[in-house]
C-alpha cells in the first residue's frame, strides 16, 4: 500500500523520461561532507561516526572525483516505483571485483547495466526498463533543471541536492483534503471532550471552531487548486536550502490569485525600517480582493466572538468597508528585544501602491475606530480601554497620532496557563502603546521608542535599506511575503516567558540552551514569489533547530511532571 500511495503521489507521464525524484552530488567527497555537517548540526559526535563510515567503504574501484546520483521513477500510480542508482567506477571488471569481495555491500541492490560513461546502475527491481535508466545521468549535475515540461532554474549552489517533480497530483489533493477534513472533526471531537477547560478558560467553543475554520477553508483553496510542484533541497554551511515551485491547475482560484500578481514587489524599502539586532523581519503585499477581505472579515468576526464582542455584525461590516479601501497595501518592518530584553518592540512601514497617504490615511484611522466601537472594551472583556489620539506628540519635527490599548488582566479572557507573561513580554505591560506618523511617502508605526529613534536617525528620501540577508534571500519585484527570523532568539525567548514558567526542573535544565539560543544568529529565511507560478525560497538553520529539539525532549524528560517554584522568568534574563 505504501508503495502504491507513494507512486501516486509522485506520478509521472509515460511520455516524460525524467526522474520522479533524484538526489545527486557532485563527487563521493560531497556527500562525506554534507552528511558530516549534518551529523554534526545534531549531534557533535556523530560527525566521527560518519567520516568513519565513508573511511571503511570497500570499494576501490569507486571514482571519488565524478557526480553520484540516484533516481526514482513512478510511471503509473498503483504501481512500485523504480529506483536505480548510479555509481561512477573506473570500470565494470573493478567494480565487479569489488562487489565478489564484498557481496552484502549493497543488500538487495543489483548491478544492472554498466553504461559507456563509466557509470554503474544498481536496482532492487528484478527487471528495469534499460532505456529509461539510460535516459537520465547524474553528469548533469548542476544544471538545476527539474522538468522536462516545466522551468525551473534552481539557484541552489549545494554540492548534494535532491530534486522532486510532482506532475500528477490527483492523489495528493486526495490525501491533503482528506487530511482537512480530519483535523477539522478532530477538533470538533477535543472541543466537545474537553468543554469543562474550555469553559473554565472563557473560550466559546463554537468561536474557537469558526477561527479554526478559516484556517481549514486556507488550505482547501491551496489544495484544489495544485497542479505541478518542483521541489529542490540542498544544504550549505549549516543550512536546508529549500525550492519549490508550484503551477496552479487551470481555471482554479489559486491560479487566477498567481495570475493577479501584479501588485507584488515593493516590498525592500518598506524594510529600512528594519535593523540588523532586529531578529525577526517581515514583508507582505496584499493585493485588491473583496474575497481576501471578507475571509479575513470572518476571522474577525469569530475572534470577537471568543471576547465577547456585542457588536458583531457592526465589526464584521465596517471591518470588510474599510479594509477594501486599504488595498492594495504593501507592509514591511521589524520585532526586536527592547532594552532590557523585558519586552518586545516593533516598527512597520505601510505603502498603498497608485494613491497618495494625504489620501488613504484618514482611511487607516477610521479602520483603528472601528475597533473602537465594536465592543472590545469593558469589564469582562480582554481589553478594558482602547483609545486613538491625533497629534498627540512631535518627534524630530513629524507630527505623532498615537493608539493605547490597555489589556484586562482579570478578563477571564486571559486566564490560560502562561498567556498574561506572554502578553505583557509582547507589549512591555499591561498598555500596548503605538505611535505613526507620515515619513517619505511612507506610514510608519511601532512602539515609541522604535519610532522615535527611527525618525532621529533617518531623513525624508532616505528609505533604501542595505542587505538584508547573509543567505542572499531577499525581497524582489515578485516577491508578495518575506520573512527573516533568529529563530534562536524567538525560541529562547518564548522558553523564558510560558514553556518553564512554571517548572524549576525544566529551567535548571534548559538554561544552558536558552544561555546558547539566546546568542545565535541563525535565521530562517523565507521568500515567495508569484510569477509563472508560486515559488518559494526558504533557508532552514538545521543546528539551532535541531539542538532546540533535542535539549528541549530531554528537559522535559527530565522535569516530568512536577510543578514547583515561582515563575523563574526573571531568573533566566
């Protein structure tokens, strides 16, 4: 069955000789290094178990110097897929010789076929087609091309990468609704089976479930409307380099949202706002779609509900009237530890591409009053006062609107385990505090202090920003969503304020990896792109992910279930 679920997935066309999948490297030295590297970003000892392993392979007549690759096919779904592997040898008699010294060196791979080029093709099929082993060679090792019908030019410099093409994705949009609409009675079922926490905690079980949906209902539209998907991974000085392209199925709303493109790029200068200690950066462009508004209107309307908003219908109208006249937008700006690292602070640019701000800004200020009059505030509610003042302040000669929102500790709201540390971290108190003003054709709002020491140190016409990126993946004029984050720093952070808020054990044990994360500079950089299709770039620091993962299974091993001390945040700052 697994076989057969995998060939579907990965189908191909009779008529197309390419691999379904292939991982090739550059030379047998390429992948020694690579798998050392990774051994070692998991776990520093097992970077010797490696090099030994490679050190003690009998093979002498292997070529270290040429490409080495290995291939999978999946022609018809239903059906095993084939496999071959492509050794480089210095000849067939060698090679031969060496498998009769070492007969177990390949398990249940056989030699099938020696081609000219000096490659040797084992299988585990008892018979493969010769003509398609023979139609694909790793010697095009670099080439990045992962399709015979579709382009797809990786960028990806990596000395070992693997390559996917998933053509006939029938089946996979099969599996991937069936795998919704799991989750979707899923939560239903733990909602229904824990209603006695769910009330104690103030949550309303049907609002949960409508926020839920929304995020359901996300993942639907992209799953309909898949056709192709290329996928190139890689890795480089530490890093997954991850590919992928996807062409949108005719007709789909998906492909009339990539077709709609139009509105993406700009997004780079919005980030001269962000700074180089600022861990996580962000961009977005939203283009002009009434149905982006009015499902994003929904998610509104079902979060009110979770606080008891009185004025639903209210919110939910004036939200979607006012959001349409916000679009197109284009976002971008930065979250950094505040002085101290107590706190949280932010600054953000906003942009709206064809229309001047004199014109959309007075739009952006009923958007802030719509909130205000929804009903958000009160005794029970999560906010006890929300207000927007204009021209409330001048920094270095920019005229200050400012919005306060004061969080109520007491909403039973904010009563889950850990929520009020993570709030006030996040806000710096009780009061979220944010001040805009208008700066080179630009909106720019963010905590005070952010914005102040921005509009001090910058000038009207100096919105270019500088690199962004060590790992090159920086926003373009395709590009519609760019993040770059420390994932060290957000990990560390999030550790000290709710994982071991409450568990002397697991602080003990984790503050030597929170003293580590906190010092990283390892970021998770992310682009996409829409033009001829959806693509994405993504840079995966696998050493700070895997070390977090690890010291934190063991912490909670060792902490088990015991509950002791204070809160014990301050401690780990």
């Amino acid at each position: 069955m697994g076989a057969a679920l995998f060939a579907g997935m990965f189908g191909a066309s009779a008529q197309s000789p390419m691999p379904t999948v292939t991982i090739q490297a550059q030379n047998v030295n390429a992948i020694e290094k690579t798998l050392t590297q990774l051994a070692g970003s998991i776990q520093p000892e097992l970077q010797g178990m490696v090099a030994g392993a490679f050190a003690s392979i009998p093979l002498v007549s292997l070529d270290r110097d040429r490409p080495v690759g290995l291939a999978i096919w999946a022609e018809i779904p239903g059906q095993p897929p084939q496999m071959a592997l492509y050794l480089p040898v210095t000849s067939e008699d060698a090679f031969k010789k060496d498998l009769n010294e070492a007969p177990g060196m390949f398990n249940d791979m056989q030699p099938l076929v020696f081609l000219d080029s000096g490659y040797q093709i084992l299988s585990p099929a008892e018979s493969l087609d010769e003509g398609l082993v023979k139609s694909w060679t790793p010697a095009n090792f670099g080439k990045g091309s992962m399709s015979s019908t579709q382009s797809f030019s990786s960028s990806n410099p990596s000395l070992v990468r693997l390559t996917a093409q998933l053509s006939e994705t029938a089946m996979l949009r099969t599996q991937g609704m069936m795998g919704v609409n799991l989750a979707r009675v899923g939560m239903a079922q733990a909602m229904a089976s824990d209603q006695a926490q769910v009330n104690e905690m103030g949550i309303d079980p049907k609002g949960m479930l409508e926020i839920l949906e929304f995020y359901f209902k996300a993942a639907e539209y992209l799953i309909r409307g898949i056709g192709d998907i290329q996928v190139d991974i890689g890795m480089i000085e530490g890093s997954l380099i991850v590919e992928e392209q996807v062409h949108a199925l005719e007709g789909t709303k998906l492909s009339k949202w990539i077709a709609g493109g139009d509105w993406t790029g700009g997004l780079k200068p919005l980030l001269s706002v962000a700074g180089p200690d600022d861990f996580v950066r962000i961009a977005i462009a939203i283009g002009q779609s009434e149905e982006f508004v009015s499902a994003y209107a929904e998610l509104i309307e079902a979060s009110m509900k979770l606080q008891g908003v009185d004025k639903i219908g209210d919110l939910k109208s004036g939200f979607t009237e006012t959001g349409l006249k916000l679009l197109p937008l284009r976002t971008g700006g930065a979250i950094s530890l505040a002085e101290g690292g107590d706190s949280l602070e932010w600054l953000f640019a906003y942009n709206f591409p064809d229309r001047s701000l004199d014109d959309v800004y007075p739009v952006f200020s009923e958007f802030i009053e719509v909130f205000k009059a929804s009903g958000m505030v009160g005794a029970d509610k999560m906010y006890s006062s929300m207000e927007w003042t204009s021209s409330v302040d001048k920094y270095s000669g920019y005229a200050i609107d400012r919005m306060t929102m004061s969080l109520n500790p007491e909403s039973p709201l904010l009563q889950m385990p850990g929520q009020k540390e993570m709030l006030r971290f996040m806000y710096g108190g009780d009061t979220v505090t944010q001040d805009y003003a208008k700066f080179d054709k630009m909106l720019v709002g963010g905590t005070p202090a952010k914005l102040q020491q921005f509009l001090k140190e910058r000038k009207d016409g100096d919105s270019d920003s500088t690199a962004l990126s060590v790992s090159g993946i920086e926003p373009d004029e395709h590009t519609c969503f760019y993040l770059s984050a420390n994932v060290g720093q957000i990990i560390a952070e999030f550790m000290k304020v709710v994982v071991i808020s409450q568990d002397q054990d697991a602080r003990d044990a984790l503050k030597p990896i929170i003293a580590m994360l906190s010092q990283s500079n390892d970021r998770l950089d992310l682009k996409i792109n829409l033009n001829n299709g959806m693509r994405s770039v993504t840079r995966l620091p696998v050493k700070t992910i895997a070390t977090t993962i690890l010291t934190g299974y063991t912490s909670m091993q060792r902490s088990g279930s015991q509950q002791s001390g204070p809160s014990g945040v301050e401690e780990l700052r």
